[in-house]
C-alpha cells in the first residue's frame, strides 16, 4: 500500500487533513473485494442518542470517518467519555459526567456539521439547556432550522437566537406534542424521537421519515427503554419515559457507501463485491441497477456488482423519500448512466440544486443537460415539487481526464467514478470532504486495482 495512502488512513486521523489531490489514470475496471461498515446516517446520530442514557452504550461496527470525530469531539466537550472498544469499530460512550460546553469549543469541533442540532433534545433532559452556536445562512440553511427548532418548541422548548448562537431552554420540562411535519425529513424527524422518548407523556409525530436509519435509531432507543411504536402511513407514537440505559447496537451497513461502489463498478466495466451490504435495504437501488444492465449476486456476507459485458440501457428515476430512491443514490450513478446507450432522465425532488456535479463530468465529456426547474409532461410516481431539477443524461459518451474540485461528499465520490472511467489522467482535489462518509476509499480504491498517486 502506498505509504501516503496508509497514513491517511491511520485511526484518528481524516484523510482530508492529509491528502488533498489525487492524479487518477483511468480507463481501468474495479475488480476485487471491498468491506462497508456502519452507515454515516445512522451512526452519529446513535452517538448522540448515548447522551439520553444513564449508563454506558456500546456501539458496534463505527466507520472511522471524520463526521464520527466531528461528534465524538462534540460528546467530549460535553464531558461524555468516549473509549475504543475490544474489537475494531467498537466505541464505548459513557455520559456519566455530561455537562454544559462552551460556544467556542462546541464551534471549534462543529465546523459546517448539522449535527449540533440534534444534541438539542438529550441535553434539555440532561441539563434543562442547550447551546448551539451559528446555525444560520451557508451553515445549515433556514429551512432546516425552522423544521427542527419547531419542532422542539411544540414541545415546549424556549429559543432565543443570540448573536452568538441558539440558546434553547426547557424551564417547565419538555411534554409530548402532536407534531405533523411539512416534508419527511429525516433530521426532523431524528430530532423528535431524540426530544419524545423522555418527555412527559405521549408524542405522535405524522409524516415522519422511515428510512432504515430511522428504524435503526428506533431500534436504539427501544434497546434504551423508549416505547415507540411506527404506525401505517408515516405515523410514529412515542411514549415518554422517566429514564433510559445505555445500549449495545451494531449499526446498520452504509447503503450509500455500498451504492456509490455498485456504480463505480458499473461505470468502469468492473466487478466488486461489497462486503457487509444487504438486499433488504437496497432493493430500490436494485431494481434500477437491474433495469440499466448491470448484474449483481446477493450473498450471505454481502452483494457482489458486476457489469455483464453488454451494452447498458437507458432509465428514468426519481428521487424520493424511503422507501423511493434515495438522493444520495443518484450521483454515482449518473456518472455509470453516462455509458448507456440512449437518454436517461433522473428527476431530483429530495433536495434543490444536486446536479452542480455534472458541471465537471460535462467537461470530460459527458452529454448531460440540467433543467433547472425540472421536467413536465412525463409521466411520473413521484409527486413534483416545486425546488425540483432533472437531469438527462445521453450516452455512451467516452470520458476523458480532466481537472476537477470536489464539491461535497457525493459529488465527490460521484467525481472519483468518473476519473476512474476516464480514459487519460485526472487531477482530483479537495478530496479531503470524501472522509467525511467514505472509510479509509484511498486503500478501498487500490485493493479494487485502481491506479492513483497522492499529489498533496
């Protein structure tokens, strides 16, 4: 292994505070074995639940990826002890000794993460108060905010925007409430079973989010002692309880993580078993994956992605909430869509402006088109919504090399795809973001045969 590749990869370290630019030769299929353990979406947020418990939680199969530092520091300065357990990816969370932080310190180990908000339930049941610094304009945007902060005052929290942050307060405790949300997001929806499960009294929360995340963090919690119960059509009860143990979980495979390769593998012409993914949460991804050639094994011990040899056709996709096709899906696979023969179309409803990626896979050669206001007239499952944008993607186009900017974490990886279909050299930087969601891909990359240098 590439001795830059290993100390970007070292525990304890981001691979984004080593390496910033990778030289990628493309043109080279994936082939080989890689292993995918906890999903991002799911593990910071167990992280955050631990704060709720009386006692030591134990969390199995952590991803060492720097959105997990992000919150393990976050637990630290919260005075929640934090220990490496006996087996690798193990962590040992212990909120015996939780206490108020400072806005500086809270602020200097958040960076631009979301993740603040969610610590606002488990510390107004801990200490009455929480403080989050700055959560407004480029940080996290306000309709986020405005989702999670009413949601907390349904419950009888106190906000006080400062100059310096949001102080949040619980002066007469926090009770259940009727919450009906105006979308299904997940983080809202996270904030209210992370806020219910010790509230006095019963919340039900109504078009709430259930992705395997979510039922995965209920799964948590339930383990804590929470009573809650999910309900037809998006409906979820939660009965409040006066105190909640500690957990020991091993947290659900990242279905992102194992998306993004099933694409890489697509796109490159290769052949790549992921360890650790399962059917039962990818069956979506599936079917789309079948529909444009590709061909996949499922096994006991993971999924095996391969592309057959034939020529890959075109599909129409929707974005969607679960148990739709996730946004975080699309990216990647859009790049593997860029070698299929005729026009595809991805509708994006999820989140606005995701197709800003495609500005450098047009550069190496791709024929995609972006309408900025998305597409009517063709038929359509999912309901259009007004923030949405399509994609159509007309392929094959042969890609070439080129000098690209990571943008975000699956723009990013979706990049990487691309310059390793490329034929030619790329010049990928800023590829320290990729960390944030992807574990240790540097070493992933070259035991799947890819050829790359470390250029800074």
């Amino acid at each position: 292994m590439n001795s830059l590749v290993k100390e970007a990869s070292r525990a304890g370290e981001s691979v984004g505070l080593t390496v910033d630019r990778l030289a990628i030769d493309g043109g080279i299929p994936l082939k080989g074995r890689i292993e995918v353990r906890g999903a991002k979406n799911l593990v910071t947020k167990a992280m955050v639940a631990s704060l709720l418990g009386e006692t030591p939680s134990l969390l199995r199969s952590v991803p060492d990826i720097s959105d997990v530092r992000v919150v393990r520091g976050l637990l630290e300065v919260h005075g929640v002890t934090v220990t490496e357990g006996a087996e690798p990816g193990d962590l040992i969370l212990d909120p015996t000794n939780v206490r108020s932080a400072h806005m500086a310190d809270i602020d200097a180990h958040a960076g631009s993460s979301r993740i603040p908000i969610l610590f606002c339930g488990p510390l107004l049941h801990q200490l009455g108060e929480a403080f989050i610094p700055d959560l407004g304009g480029c940080r996290i945007g306000d309709r986020p905010i405005d989702f999670h902060l009413d949601a907390l005052r349904r419950f009888g929290a106190v906000v006080d925007k400062l100059p310096s942050g949001i102080r949040i307060t619980a002066p007469h405790g926090l009770r259940g409430a009727h919450i009906e949300l105006p979308y299904p997001s997940v983080g809202a929806t996270e904030q209210v079973l992370l806020t219910a499960t010790r509230a006095k009294g019963i919340t039900e929360l109504r078009n709430a989010a259930i992705e395997p995340e979510i039922m995965d963090l209920i799964a948590i919690l339930q383990k804590m002692g929470a009573i809650i119960s999910v309900e037809p059509n998006r409906v979820i009860l939660i009965e409040g309880v006066d105190k909640l143990d500690g957990y020991t979980h091993r947290a659900i495979f990242d279905r992102n993580e194992a998306a993004s390769w099933a694409s890489a593998a697509l796109a490159t012409g290769g052949d790549v078993f992921v360890g650790g993914a399962k059917q039962e949460h990818m069956m979506t991804f599936l079917n789309i994956f079948r529909k444009v050639g590709g061909k996949f094994d499922i096994y006991d011990d993971g999924i095996r992605f391969y592309h057959p040899g034939t020529p890959l056709k075109p599909v129409v996709v929707e974005t969607d909430v679960h148990p739709g096709f996730m946004t975080d899906w699309q990216q990647p696979l859009i790049v593997a869509l860029t070698q299929a023969e005729g026009a595809s179309i991805v509708h994006e409803t999820v989140y606005e402006n995701r197709f800003g990626f495609t500005d450098a896979l047009i550069e190496m050669g791709a024929d995609i088109t972006v309408h900025k206001t998305g597409l009517v007239g063709t038929a359509r499952r999912v309901p259009r919504r007004d923030l949405e944008q399509a994609a159509v993607v007309v392929g094959p186009t042969p890609l070439h090399g080129a000098d690209i900017v990571v943008p975000d974490l699956r723009g990013g990886f979706s990049h990487l795809i691309a310059a390793l279909t490329a034929e030619g050299r790329s010049t990928v930087s800023n590829v320290g973001i990729i960390s944030r969601g992807y574990e240790n891909f540097l070493a992933k990359l070259e035991a799947l045969g890819a050829r790359f240098t470390v250029e800074g």
